[in-house]
C-alpha cells in the first residue's frame, strides 16, 4: 500500500482524495490544514486521521507522499519542507511563484532523493498525448502556428471569498498563472518548448491586484510561431482551445479532446458527449486525470523513474509565464 497524505483541505483536496481513493494500492493516511474543523470534517467524509500540524504528518511513517493543495504561494517552502523530511510530493500547480523558489524545490527533490511531481492533468489526456505523437511523427508536416485559446470567466466574488486569490502574493498571477497554466504547459509539452516570449497584460475588470486578461506572441524550440490569449472575465466562459497549423493540415484541441483534424493519417477522432470545463466553474475538475497523474507518480517512485509532469517541467512552464509578465512590465521581447 502506498500511503498518501493531504496538506490543505479546500476546494482541490477533495479531487485528490478521490483520485487516491480510484487507486488500487493507494491509501490516504492522514489530512491537515490550518482550519483544524476543515481538516476534520475533510477527513471524516474521506475515512481518514486528522493532524494538527504538518510537521505531526512529516513524522508519520506510513505516509511515502503528500499531496500539497494549499494556496499557490505557499507550495514551494511545503513542498522543499516535506522533500527535506524524506516524503515525496505532489505538488498542485503552480509548484512555486517564481522560477528562482522552483529551482529551489527541484534541489530539495534531488538533494533528499524524492520524487516531485507538478500537477498538470492535461499531460494525461490520450488525445494530447496523440497530437503531441502526430506532431513528434511529422504527420503534420512541419508546424506553422499555434494558438492557445483560453476565455474564462470568474466573478469578483470568485477572489473576495478567498483571502488569497488575485494576489501577487498567494496566486503569484491571474489568468495565465492561475487559471491559464495549464493551456501553458500543453502547449509548451505538445511543442517541445519555448524560446521567446512577448506579452502584455493587463487587469480591465476585476478588483485584483493580478491580470485579469493576457496576450502573447511566442516562439517554439521547433521554429513555429504561436498566441495565446487568456482572460478570466470573458462571461459565460469558453472551452479552452489549442489550434495547431502544420504545413500538412491542422488540428484542434478543445479542453482535452481533439474536435477537428484534417490530416487522414492522424485517425479516427472519438465523438465528444461532453466538454468538461473549468472555464466558467473553477470546481468543475474531474478527478480522472489527477487519477492518471498520481498512478504515474506511484510508478515513478516505485522504479525509480521521471513522472511524464516533473518538477523541471513545472519550473519550465512558470518561466514561459514569468517572461510573459517580465515582457509586459518592461516592454521587451524575453529570451527563455
Ligand atoms: N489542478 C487543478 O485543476 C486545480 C484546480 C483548482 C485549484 N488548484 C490549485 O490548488 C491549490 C489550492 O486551491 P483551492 O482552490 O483548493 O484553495 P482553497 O482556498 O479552496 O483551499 C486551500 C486550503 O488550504 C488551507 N491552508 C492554507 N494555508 C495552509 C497551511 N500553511 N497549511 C495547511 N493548510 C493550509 C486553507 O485553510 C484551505 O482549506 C492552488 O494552488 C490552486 O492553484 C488546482
């Protein structure tokens, strides 16, 4: 039995508990949070011990990892304070606000031998894992251009209700760092990566200290050119989407699936029933492709391997958003 525990029992936990739950050989051994009643009624609906403390979790020997949901801001001192004590970590994203805290986690993960993981669902979709294939196969031909379509919706209660989000300094940014990293990762593990960034940002609607809307103009490690667009006050809110061009055809993305493709050999695309979208319901994530992500973490930590959303992949993906917003504030093109 691999023994799971939970920092932070909010919104998120309750999807990591229920994917630890879906796993076989997957046990949740404890939940904490600095709401003690949160943390024990949390633990009551999911059969489970409440601790006081984190460090009260760190001295547990049945736990191998913890699972860090609390707010952004305070994912990177968690994650290198659980590495520290020998546990493994899955980290929700983003794993830290800045690059330079990321690079800390990722010494602390070797330094300590753990395994870290950055939560990135998207990368355990079959369908982005097709198109990223395709793309690797040159069924597409060479790639052209992408553009990264992200038009969500949060109310101004969304932030007032929470204490920290839309602040610098626990959402660590807005519609790109929060909502909008995951377009950023898929987009960044379907490409291969990303050299330049231009972008601006700005807050139009929301009462936030962080954008609320953001455009920019990117550049591949593969040569193409690419946008993205994001906003989280575009009403009611969009399915996320990926249009990728190549010099063969095209492909499209919508949330996880792939809705159109005009290129024979990339084969059959499955009916779509139904788009699961967080994009006007931040509560709205289903918990099979945390499911997926936590299997490959076990089996990571079991043989000793990489999980397919490392802690070097989450650091990647807070520079492409980091230079988005060094751009905007500075006016220049930024080199990653
Ligand atoms: N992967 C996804 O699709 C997804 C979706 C939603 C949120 N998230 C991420 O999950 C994280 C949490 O978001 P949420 O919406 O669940 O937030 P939330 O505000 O609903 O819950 C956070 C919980 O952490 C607790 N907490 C705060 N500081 C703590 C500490 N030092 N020790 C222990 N507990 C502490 C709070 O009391 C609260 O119960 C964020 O980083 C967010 O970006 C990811």
């Amino acid at each position: 039995m691999f023994g799971f525990g939970i920092i932070g029992c909010g919104m998120i936990s309750s999807v990591h508990a229920g994917a630890i739950a879906s796993i076989d050989g997957a046990e949740l051994r404890g939940v904490t949070d600095i709401d003690i009643p949160r943390a024990s009624e949390f633990a009551l609906r999911y059969k489970t011990s409440v601790k006081e403390t984190v460090e009260e979790m760190l001295c547990d020997d049945s736990i191998d990892a913890l699972c860090i949901c609390v707010p952004s801001g305070r994912h990177a001192a968690l994650a290198i304070m659980c590495a520290n004590a020998g546990k493994h970590v899955v980290i929700e994203k983003p794993m830290a606000l800045t690059e330079k805290s990321a690079e800390k986690v990722i010494a602390a993960c070797k330094e300590n031998g753990v395994v870290g993981t950055v939560i990135s669902q998207m990368r355990y979709s079959e369908d982005i894992l097709r198109v990223k294939e395709a793309i690797d196969g040159g069924i597409f031909g060479r790639i052209i251009s992408v553009h990264l379509e992200m038009y969500y919706y949060r109310t101004q209660d969304y932030y007032n209700g929470s204490g920290w989000r839309g602040t610098w300094a626990m959402d660590g940014g807005g519609a790109l760092m929060n909502q909008g990293i995951h377009g950023v990762d898929a987009l960044s593990f379907i490409m291969g990566g990303v050299e330049t960034v231009t972008g601006t940002v700005k807050t139009l609607v929301r009462d936030i200290e962080v954008e609320d809307t953001a455009a920019a103009v990117l550049t591949f490690k593969n040569d193409a050119i690419g946008t993205i667009n994001a906003s989280v006050v575009t009403y009611p809110g969009y399915p996320r989407q990926i249009k990728i061009n190549g010099e063969r055809g095209s492909v499209i993305l919508t949330e996880k699936n792939v809705t159109y493709c005009d290129v024979p050999e990339f084969g059959d695309i499955k009916p779509v029933q139904s788009i699961h979208s967080g994009s006007s319901d931040p509560s709205n994530t289903p918990v099979e492709g945390h499911a997926l992500q936590l299997k490959d973490f076990i089996n990571a930590v079991t043989t000793g391997g990489k999980t397919r959303s490392d802690v070097r992949d989450g650091c990647d993906t807070i520079k492409i958003i980091e230079g988005i917003y060094k751009s905007s504030r500075d006016g220049i093109r930024i080199t990653l």
